[in-house]
C-alpha cells in the first residue's frame, strides 16, 4: 500500500503556493505505469532524473517520504550535482527485517476499499517492496555532501526512529527533525508543523 500523489495532495497544494513543484508517482504506483519486472531504488532514481530533464530542471530540492526518501537517496548519490538540498521524511538507508505488519499490509493492498483513487495492483507493491528490502546505501552516506534534513516520527514502526539516527550520523551536518507520531505524522496532526520545517529548511 503506496501513497500516490493524489493522497497527498493538501501538502503539495501548501508547497506549491510557495514554489515550483514538480511531484510524481514512482513506477508501479499511482499513474505512473507499472510493469510487472522487477523494480531497485536505482532504477526509480533514474526514473526521477529523466523526469528532471524532460521537464528542464537542471537542479532540484528533493523531497522524499518513505520509498520516495531512499530513491531521495540514491538520486543524490548518483547525481550530487542535480540537487540543491534534500528532505528525508518517514524514511532509511535500509529496511529492517519485516515482521507480521508488512506481511499483512501486502495483503491490504489489494483490498478495494483501502485503496486510494488510484488502486496498486498486488504485484506491484510487491515489485516496490522487493526494492526497497534489497536497498542498502548506509556505508555510503558520508558520500552525501548537499544540506540535508530528516524528519521523522518517533512512533514510526514502518521506519523506526533508530534508523533515522543511523542516517543522521552518516551523513555530515544532517539535521534530525523528530516529531511525535508514526509513519505519516505529516498527514494528520502535525501536518503544519511538517510544512512549516519544511519552508524553514528550503528557504521560505
């Protein structure tokens, strides 16, 4: 079960009042197609930098929530020269061994009422589930030299508070931005909070 752009859109509209916004959904979710091939975070980097250039943005603040925050990761690994700062929310450098919460949300997903306007397919949750298990960048992330945020729920079970911490001592001079709820914290109670950190860190 993937956010598509639709389900986030309060946070895009704010952002967008304020800058140029360029969002998207990620393969296998939302609008975007969704081959039945195997998916990495690499490949969905490239995704995000051919995107960037058929739109003309020769250099970005990247913003990225959960899967979206380790393709964040692997784009500015790649192509430190295409981003201007980074903000990683609700995310990790790698995924910790999946337990029974993972297990049953790969069966939610295909569950019709618990989609969203644009329903995932099984297989491709399992293809973006797949990628993400298989990513792995910690050892590199002293490589990353751009201004980073991490923003992160200490509740967040999906990507535990400790990972965040890992992620913040890899990479130099990160800021770790932690806020009282789970996964989606910039959804409900703290959306505002999460906007307003975000515009201080861009630049308002």
């Amino acid at each position: 079960m993937t956010l598509d752009v639709s389900e986030v859109q309060p946070i895009i509209g704010w952002l967008a009042e304020r800058y140029r916004v360029l969002t998207f959904d990620n393969r296998g979710a939302g609008r975007t197609d969704k081959p039945d091939i195997p998916y990495t975070i690499e490949v969905m980097a490239n995704d995000t930098l051919g995107l960037m250039d058929a739109v003309g943005i020769e250099r970005a603040n990247v913003l990225g929530i959960s899967l979206g925050g380790r393709i964040a990761l692997a784009l500015t690994l790649a192509h430190p020269e295409r981003v201007e700062k980074v903000a990683l929310v609700s995310t990790s450098a790698r995924v910790l061994p999946r337990g029974w919460r993972f297990r049953v949300l790969g069966h939610l997903s295909s569950v019709p009422m618990l989609q969203g306007k644009y329903p995932q397919p099984r297989y491709a949750f399992v293809r973006q589930r797949d990628a993400s298990t298989a990513f792995n960048c910690t050892d590199r992330l002293p490589e990353i030299s751009v201004p980073t945020i991490i923003m992160q729920g200490k509740k967040d079970k999906t990507a535990p508070f400790a990972l965040a911490e890992e992620m913040q001592r890899g990479i130099r001079g990160a800021k770790l931005l932690p806020f009282a709820g789970g996964h989606l914290f910039f959804l409900l109670r703290e959306r505002q909070p999460f906007l307003d950190a975000t515009a201080d860190f861009l630049g308002r």
